[in-house]
C-alpha cells in the first residue's frame, strides 16, 4: 500500500521509505544505506560518536526537546555496572502518530539508532518500550529484530566488533504516563507506572537502579542518519536552535492530514495550506495544538507567522513538544474540545500528585458542567486557577499539561466559553 | 557567632528568617521542625521512604524555579527557604482545596476526628468555603480484614498504608488499585490482612480517618480520651506506648515513638490486648481471716495486725510468689519484706511463654517476643527464679505446702486450688481479683494494676522504662511496693517509700545492675541497665 500522503516539498529522511515494505528487511534496509551509521559509530567510538551527536544539534522528539548529545554525555564512565538504554516508543500523546510509523515501515532505522545510542553511552542492553496497543508494530519490530540478530547486527560481538548489545522488546499495558521516562522505568520493572521524583536523575539511578538513557523512537532513528553522516551534515536543514528534519503528524480538519517530514522551521501554514491541502471543506481556521494535547492551543492569528521549529512555536505563545499539528476549523466546538481532553489527563493520571489526581478530575466536571449549560463565569476563574495550582506543583508534567491547554483556551477562546454560560450557545458544530 | 564552631558535617540555611544549623542530609521538613515551624506533610512519615507526592509540604526555596518538597529536598548551606510566603501559602491552600474535591466532610461520624491532620490544615489554613459544585465520588467502605476497616472516601492516597506494609511489615498486602481519582487503597486477595500481626500500625499512620480500628469504631471521641505515657504489658519487648483512657477505662493502645525499642510501632497482639485492664469484679478492701473466718477489714487494721503476726514470725522460712506483671518497685519490696521477716527461701515467678517469638522485619529491633509478661528480665534481675510450664500454670508445688510465711504478689494462682497455702504458718495474699486458692489466707490485701499505679519494668534488651498512671484504682486498692515497703519499714524501723521514686531509689540502693540511674533519669524513654550488671 502506498503511503497515504507525500508532498513534493518534504525532506524525507526519517520517512524515505514510508510505504514501502520492502524496507523492512535486513537487505531493503541496507539498500537504503542502512546500517552504515552503528558500522561508522564502531569505527570513531564512543566519544567521538557522541560528539558528532552533540555537533548535530539534535533535540529530543518526545516533547521535551532536550539536546540529545548532552543527554548521553551526562551518562557516568567506566561505573562497572551495567548501563541501560531505554528506547521511548510509548507514543500515547493524543495527535502523534510518528513513531509508530518510524516503526512500522523502517524497523532497522529504529534498531540501528538503538545501537548507536546503546554504544554510545556504554550500554549491553536497551529496552524498546512499546505502546500496548501497538500490535502490528510490534509484530513487524520483533520480526526485524530476529533477523538483525540471525545477521550478527544485534546481540554478541555486533557485526565482528566486539561490543555486545542486546535488545528487548516490552510492551505496556496501554497507560499514557508510562511514557513519562521514570514511569517507563517503573513500569518496565515491573511496578505501577508512576513517574519518580527527580533527583536522582535517570543517568545517576535510572532503570534496575542502574545508570540510564532514555529516548524517543524519532530521535533514536535520527542518529542513525548523524552516526552515518557526521554531526554537520544534519545540520543543513532547520535553524540554528532547532537543527535537523523532523517529522509532522498533522491531524484535524484539513485536507490532507498525515505524516509529513520537513526541516525545523518550516511555516505553519505553508504546512496546512499548502502540504496539507488546505482546511477541508474551505472552512476557516479556528486553532491549532501544534505539539500534542499538551501544549497551549493557537488561534488561527496566532499560527499566521508562526515557524513550526522549538523557537518559532515558543514565540508564538505554544510549544513544539512532539510537532502533531491538531487544526481545528471554523466548527469546532472549543470546549468541548479542551473537555475532552481533560478527560483524557483524567483517566490517564497516575493519581500520585494530589494537584493532578484531583485538580485533572475537577476541571472536567467544570467543563463538562459548562457545557452542558449549567456554567457560570465564576467557573472559569475556578478552573485558571485550579490550573495555576496544577502547574509547577507535581512530580511529573501531566498535570501542567492539561493546565496549559485550558488557561489558553480560556484566555484566548473565551467568547465560547461566554456564549454557553451566557446563552447556551454552543459555538462550532452540532 | 554560631559559624565559629560549625563542622563540615552541617550545614546553616535560613527559614523563615530564623537562621538554623542542622546535619548535613537534614531534610527542609526536619530543619524547619528544629525551629518549632510545621511544615504539612501527608506522605511523608519518618518510618517510611518518601515518595514526595502529596505535594503539601512545598514551600519556597530562593533561587529554585518552583516550590521544592520539603520533605526529600535537603538542606544546603546558605539556602534561604520560606515556609510560609504568599506563594507557599496559596499553593497549599490550593493542594487543600484540592482534598476537600471528593472529601465527604463526615467528620461528625468519623473516628478520626479531632485528630485529623485533614481537619488541622484545613483549619490552619484552607479555603473559608469550598468552590466544588460537582457532585463527589463516592466509593464506600471496606473492610479490609483484620481489625481494619478502610472508608475510601475519607482517604488522602498518601500510600503511608502501603509503603508500610511494603517496607515495614514487608508484608505486601496492600496496593493502590486504579490511577487518577479513581484510585483506591485494596487488598489482594480475600484474606485480607487477617494473620498480618503488625497492620495495626496503618491504623496509627494514616493521617484521616481513611483506616481506622474496628475494635475502636465509634467507640470514643478522640478529644475525650486522656493519654499516658506506659509500657505494653503483654510481652517482654516494653513497647513503647500511650493508654488511651476515658471514664477509668482503657479505651486503646497507641505506640508511643521509641527509636531504641519500638520506633513508631507495635504489634497487632499487645494492642488487642487491653481488655483486662477494664476487667470488673476486683479486690477492693483489704479482708483479714482464713476461710470461712475472713472478715472485711482496712487497711489500717489490716496492715497492723499483718505486722504484728510477721514480727512474731522472725526467723521463719519464708516462701514468695511475685509475678512479671508486677513493677520492679514492687517486686524489690516483696524481695526486701521476705528477707527481713525470716529467712528467704525461694522467690519464684510464672510467666506464659509462646511458641515463637515474631519480629517486624523492616524494624527488627521490635520483636513480639515469647515471653508474654512485660518484666520476666525485672524479675530475674531482682533475684525471682522462673517456675511453671509455658502456658504459665504449675511449679508451685513447693510454695503450695510451704509451712511457714508464705506471700503471693500479683499471680492469681488460677491453676491452684483451695488447698493452696493451707500448711502455711502466715499466708498473705495481695492481688487484684480473689481466687479460690487464696481461701487459706490470712490476709487478703487490693492491689492495683500496672496501668493504675507507676512503676517501672526491665524490657528483654535489658531496658528499664517507666509506666505513668492513668486509671483510678477500685475501692482502696493499694501499689504493692507502697505496702509491702511500709511493712518493711515497719520492720526495720526504717523510713517508709511514699512514692514510686523511693521505691525506685531502694532498688538501686540494693541492686548492682541498677547502679547509677536515677528515677528522673529513666524519662519517659527509658534507660538502658548498665550492660556490665545486667
Ligand atoms: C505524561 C508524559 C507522557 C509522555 N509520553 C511520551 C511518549 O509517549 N513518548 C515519548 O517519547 N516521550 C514521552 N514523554 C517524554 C518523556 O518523558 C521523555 O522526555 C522522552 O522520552 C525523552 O526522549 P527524548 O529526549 O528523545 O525526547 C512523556 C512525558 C510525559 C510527562
Ligand atoms: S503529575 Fe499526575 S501523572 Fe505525573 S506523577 Fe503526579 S499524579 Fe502522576
Ligand atoms: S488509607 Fe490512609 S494511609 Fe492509606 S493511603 Fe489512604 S490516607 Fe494514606
Ligand atoms: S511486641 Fe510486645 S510489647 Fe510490643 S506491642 Fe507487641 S506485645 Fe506489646
Ligand atoms: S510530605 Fe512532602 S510531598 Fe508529601
């Protein structure tokens, strides 16, 4: 089947051969220069391989955009114990669908970053995290996995070098927060997955107690590419803060949604206009997430001059966090949006952190109270300060990721919120 | 000033303003409770790991881009940390508001009420009036086996429960079930915590009234119990622990912390074990004559004719039963009485001995040991040699046909009967019930109870503790030491104790392994018996 959309504009490295089975093999994958980049990373080592990464200037695609080659220098040297690398493909913000993809066309890349990131940072072992309810993707990863190891790629004295790196595959149990890197950890040993305080952080006391890296699947397989082309060559592409190609999973009311790859930086209504077809059905733009669910929503002013790199989102009042662009047009219905959405922290919170257990549960109550009519505009004071205390206030960032979207919706889509106070009035469609 | 002479191994922050030197790894929580300040805490429980989620105790670290926990972030020299700034105030009015979302506010029913660190914040400083609308969730109750029941909406989900009997009683037996609000305490299977000897402590622990004591249900208002500082009487490990009392009766026992013998904790066993301290039907006057030719008397007439038929009996072998139950102070009299009216032959003590003895793993120090009486090791240091089987019955053989002065102190003789002591010369019984087997005493004399007198036991690790009163005795009952030493110095013509103090001060006087402490010295933590006497 081929891939549902391309857009001639796009840059596809990550994505060059999405929809194209073939590159699911050992063979396919190698045609396409794969496994070039471990064999390369082997040949500088372990410091240079790192450096090259921090030359790169990749940040992390999980959300957080933390630059990835700082994150593995901050790995300790010769402990004696045993190193993880953890590999991050959880994937269960509302509007991703990238690293699925990653996964399901191009097991080899992630498996190669794996063990470029695995060498880099002194690790025997990583573990591939995967969502549960992944069942195709896993099936394919774990069908690649065989053959890298039949091939000597994984496992003993990987391709006659003499390192060994092993991998695992785990799936969770369908939680959201066991993406959340210590939720992961404690998940992945067996326990609740509930995030941990920090510090320590993961690179001192991260899984089985041990020294850590963790990383998100988009990421990983990006170092494939810097392991094989050098730290410079990824710098062609994106802006001097946000370096490097990165792929969009654009979802909503456009034309043509999907995933598509481009240089950080690209504009934001190039990509819904142009790449994406523009909105469906000719209706207006009403907002825009352009990070996941988590981040503070956009009106359509605000997406206007918006570049879509970390910087250029920032300054347009929202984060990149994993870049799924959410587009919401003309009729959407905003808060019933942001309370569906609260729904979804609701269920998902692990329930450790007061402030998020109970403020998360609370403002969908409010919200769904609004909603149904019966608010007043005392509410919506109630829930931006019900938000206040819901941020900075926990040990993980769940509970300011739903406070982000409703202090924004509220400060910027307040007319919805008035009109069903107000009037009953539900602005957007039926 | 104080900089001069700081160590390496402290560190100097200021809180509040108040300048504060503390060990290095003092948590901000501990450091603010050395300057009296209270910082909230849930979660936190100085027995237990810190998972820092209940998120109350933040406060302000200068320079920290958010409010830290307190409870897991260290002092560090030269931080300037605010407990109580506008912006620490409103993020725990905040956290408060945030309890109050599905608390159903039953405080009226509720057992934990008045003691409720729910009730106290939220009194010190929560939100006047409630902003929640939305109707609670509701989950009921559950009883969770054992002598716990579990009101899950009352529950704060601070995992104290479950991190206690995950690391304390390593026991497993409790887990959070479900995420977000809709998370709640459970057990695994059916059985519950039945068996677990040491869940009583969740009880203690939990800050609401989310865990509480069936045995207690409903049974008293926390404000209307009276606390004393005692000792659990029911095995020789002297736990630590608090009488909670209302109209003259025991209404429970609470641990009371003891780093060296109990830490925060006690067992299951010696906390259901209190009823006996409420038994009704006790001695309450003295009563003088055998058999069928006993008569009621007092203590004065009592007391005088029972010094007049010791001083006649000088020099005769004399025979003592004493017990474990029974105060040092009161057994060292017995011991001292024995030997000044005639020649001591034997002073021996029965004691139930169970089958194991059942340490709390995550706090070995604190065993429920097999000796099931709170000073065997006092009455072996004073000179009393253990008799009888383990179920504490028999080896009175030879007190039981003694011919001459024979005295029982506090041991009910249940396994005797009327025949007991009907060879003895002078029988004189003291104890708290009558019994049949003291039918053939000349003197019957009310004693009163550990828990209505003071005194002090010796713990199996060799400690000596003191006990407070905090019941009334029944009718005229006496302390034994009080009587058994003014018969004594009414022997000697020396001065009799009028205090638990000078019964005390005898003891240390007479024996070697008591040497050096002092009466106010043994506190309300005890002190250990000098190892080299002990
Ligand atoms: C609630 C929550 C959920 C998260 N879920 C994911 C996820 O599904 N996948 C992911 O890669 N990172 C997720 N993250 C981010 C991770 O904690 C972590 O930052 C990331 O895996 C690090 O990898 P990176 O540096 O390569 O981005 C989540 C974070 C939070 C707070
Ligand atoms: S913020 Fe929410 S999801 Fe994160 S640890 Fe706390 S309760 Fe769990
Ligand atoms: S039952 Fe009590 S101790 Fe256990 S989690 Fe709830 S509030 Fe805490
Ligand atoms: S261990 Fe002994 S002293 Fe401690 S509570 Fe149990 S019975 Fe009482
Ligand atoms: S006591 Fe510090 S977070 Fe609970």
């Amino acid at each position: 089947m081929a891939y549902p959309y391309r857009h001639e504009k796009e840059t596809r490295i990550l994505s060059e051969c999405f929809g194209d089975p073939s590159a699911r093999t050992v063979a396919g994958w190698k045609k396409h220069g794969g496994y070039q980049g471990i064999a390369r990373a082997l040949e500088i080592g372990r410091d240079a391989t790192i450096e090259d990464v921090k030359a790169s200037g990749l940040r992390g695609r999980g959300g957080a955009g933390f630059p990835t080659g700082l994150k593995w220098s901050f790995m300790p040297k010769n402990t004696g114990r045993p190193h993880y690398l953890l590999c991050n493909a959880d994937e269960s913000e509302p509007g991703t669908f990238k690293d699925r993809e990653i996964i399901r066309w191009t097991p080899h890349q992630l498996i190669e970053g794996c063990l470029v990131g695995s060498y880099a940072i002194g690790a025997a072992h990583c573990y591939i995290y995967l969502r549960g309810e992944f069942f195709e993707t896993t099936q394919i990863l774990a069908r690649a996995l065989e053959e890298a190891y039949a091939e000597g790629l994984v496992g003993r004295d990987i391709m006659g070098s003499g390192v060994d790196i092993d991998i695992t595959l785990h799936v969770g149990a369908g939680a959201y927060i066991c993406g959340e890197e210590t939720g992961l950890m404690n998940s992945l040993e067996g326990r609740r997955g509930e995030p941990r305080i920090k510090p320590p952080f993961p690179a001192a006391v991260g899984a089985f107690g041990m020294p850590t890296t963790i990383n998100n699947v988009e990421t990983l397989a990006a170092t494939a590419h810097i392991a094989r082309h050098g730290g410079e060559w990824y710098r062609q592409w994106g802006t001097d803060k946000s370096p490097g190609t990165k792929l969009f999973c654009v979802s909503g009311h456009v034309n043509r949604p999907g995933n598509y790859e481009f240089p950080l930086g690209f504009p934001m209504m190039e990509l819904i206009e142009d790449v994406c077809g523009g909105m469906r059905d000719g209706k207006a733009l009403k907002a825009v997430i352009p990070g996941g669910s988590s981040v503070p929503i956009m009106s359509a002013e605000d997406c206007r001059a918006c570049t879509l790199c970390y910087e250029g989102v920032e300054a347009a009042g929202s984060m990149l966090g994993c870049a799924s662009v959410i587009v919401m047009d003309e009729n959407t219905d905003i808060v019933k949006q942001v309370r569906r959405m609260a729904y979804f922290y609701t269920h998902e919170s692990c329930g450790q952190c007061t402030p998020c257990r109970e403020g998360t549960a609370w403002a969908t109550r409010i919200l769904r109270r609004i909603e149904d009519g019966l608010g007043t505009e005392d509410d919506l004071d109630t829930l931006i300060q019900i938000s206040e205390q819901m941020t900075g206030t926990t040990i993980c960032v769940l509970s300011d990721s739903l406070a982000m979207p409703i202090i924004s919706s509220i400060e910027k889509f307040r007319e919805d919120y008035l009109a069903l106070i107000r009037r009953g009035e539900r602005v957007g469609a039926a | 000033m104080a900089d001069n002479g700081r160590k390496a191994d402290t560190v100097t922050l200021t809180i509040d303003g108040h300048e504060v030197t503390v060990p290095k790894g003092t948590s901000l929580l501990h450091a603010a409770e050395t300057l009296g300040v209270e910082v909230p805490h849930y979660c936190y429980h100085p027995g237990l790991s810190a998972p820092a989620q209940c998120r109350i105790c933040l406060v302000e670290v200068e320079g920290a881009p958010k409010l830290q926990p307190s409870c897991v972030t260290m002092a560090q020299d030269g931080q300037v940390v605010h407990t109580e700034s506008a912006q620490a105030r409103r993020m725990r009015q905040g956290v408060l508001e945030f309890y109050l979302v599905n608390h159903p506010l039953d405080c009226p029913i509720c057992d934990m009420s008045g003691e409720c660190k729910l009730q106290d914040y939220v009194f010190n400083e929560g939100r006047e009036h409630g902003r929640g609308r939305e109707p609670k969730r509701v989950f009921g109750r559950d009883d969770f086996g054992g002598d716990v029941l579990y009101y899950g909406d009352r529950c704060v989900m601070c995992t104290r429960c479950v991190r206690f009997m995950d690391e304390v009683a390593r026991d497993g037996r409790l887990t959070v079930v479900e995420r977000g609000d809709r998370a709640v305490i459970d057990t695994f299977f059916e059985s519950g915590l039945d068996g677990a000897s040491f869940a009583g402590n969740i009880v203690d622990i939990c800050p609401v009234g989310a865990l509480v004591s069936k045995d207690f249900l409903h049974k008293a208002r926390a404000w209307d119990l009276d606390h004393t500082e005692s000792v659990c009487p029911n095995c020789s490990q002297g736990c630590n622990i608090d009488l909670h009392t209302r109209d003259n009766l025991v209404q429970r026992l609470k641990p009371r912390e003891n780093p060296e013998v109990n830490g925060h904790w006690m067992c299951d066993y010696g906390r259901a074990n209190y009823e006996w301290l409420n038994r009704p039907g006790r001695l309450e006057a003295p009563a003088v004559g055998r058999g069928d030719k006993r008569r009621a008397s007092d203590w004065q007439h009592a007391l005088h004719a029972l010094f007049e038929r010791l001083a006649e009996a000088e020099g005769a072998s004399v025979r003592v039963v004493g017990s474990a139950f029974s105060s040092n102070e009161a057994l060292d009299a017995l011991r001292a009485l024995a030997e000044q009216a005639g020649t001591l032959q034997a002073g021996v003590f029965r004691a139930r001995r169970a089958e194991d003895e059942d340490p709390l793993p995550g706090f070995p120090i604190l065993v429920r040991r097999r000796d099931l009486a709170p000073n065997v090791d006092g009455a072996g240091i004073l000179g009393f040699t253990r008799v009888g089987d383990d179920d504490g019955t028999g080896g009175l053989e030879e007190a039981a046909d003694h011919d001459g002065v024979l005295i029982v102190v506090g041991d009910e003789l249940a396994d005797q009967d009327e025949s007991f002591g009907a060879k003895a010369g002078l029988f004189v019984y003291l104890g708290t019930f009558d019994s049949p087997a003291a039918r053939n005493a000349d003197f019957v004399l009310p004693l009163t109870t550990f828990a209505e007198e003071e005194g002090t036991f010796v713990n199996a690790q060799g400690r000596v503790q003191r006990f407070r009163q905090g019941l009334r005795g029944p009718g005229t009952a006496q302390p034994a030491w009080l009587v058994l030493g003014t018969l004594a110095a009414a022997l000697t013509g020396g001065d009799r104790p009028v205090s638990a103090a000078d019964a005390f001060a005898s003891i240390v006087q007479r024996h070697a392994a008591f040497g050096g402490l002092i009466w106010e010295g043994v506190g309300s933590a005890g002190a250990a018996l000098e190892a080299a006497h002990a």
